[in-house]
C-alpha cells in the first residue's frame, strides 16, 4: 500500500474509533491495526492529526480523504470502511454516531449503497 494511502487508512480508522474518546480497547484495535499494515509511523501522523484540533478533525480529515482515498478504485474505498467497521465493531458495538460518519464518507466517496449492503450482511 502507497504510503498516502496508509497515512489515509490509519486516520480513518483512528478518527471512527476517537469519536467517544479514545478507550484502552480501540487503541489496542489501531494498534493491531498498525502492526498488520506495518503502519505505527501513519498511526503516529493520524492520532497527532486529530489531536492538532479534536473538534475540526472529522472536516480536516474529510478533505485529506478526498484527495487519497476519494480517487482510489471503487473496490478500494470499499474495502478500507468495510475494514473500519469490521475494526470498530470488535468491541461488539458500533455507535450510531460512528455509523453515521461512515456512511457520510461512503456518500462522499460515490459508495453509500455498497457500504450499507455490505454492513448489513
């Protein structure tokens, strides 16, 4: 994976799993996710992306998305939230909030049908 691409995957995942706070469990969630991607560098650049302004984050990051992740390949916008939701929902539970920003960023990536049928299967 092209390192832009990392650095986006990274803030997806960490910016879904700080919207309540960031708890002991989903840090250990990003930082597995990390280890599988060989990405703590990109995981160090996402956390200090959130916390350089919590509140603008999700638009910063938005914006980052639209010019990574935005003209990647249909399957590959797919695969990285299907990857995010399948990471959030390890601590059993997805919020409606978490939910909800997913599916804005499917909307904004042109997949918003795909991501819901595949998150409800």
């Amino acid at each position: 994976m092209e390192k832009e691409l990392k650095k986006a995957n990274m803030l997806l995942k960490s910016l879904v799993l700080h919207y309540h706070g960031l708890d002991e469990e989903e840090e250990k969630i990003l930082e597995q996710a990390a280890d599988d991607l060989d990405g703590h560098a990109e995981l160090a650049w996402a956390n200090k992306f959130i916390s350089d302004d919590y509140m603008s984050a999700y638009d910063r990051a938005k914006e980052f998305f639209s010019k990574t992740i935005g003209k990647a390949p249909e399957r590959v916008r797919l695969r990285l939230l299907r990857e995010v939701w399948e990471d959030n929902n390890q601590k059993g539970y997805v919020t409606e909030m978490e939910t909800m920003a997913m599916i804005n960023l499917a909307k904004d990536w042109g997949i918003e049908k795909e991501f819901v049928s595949a998150i409800q299967t």
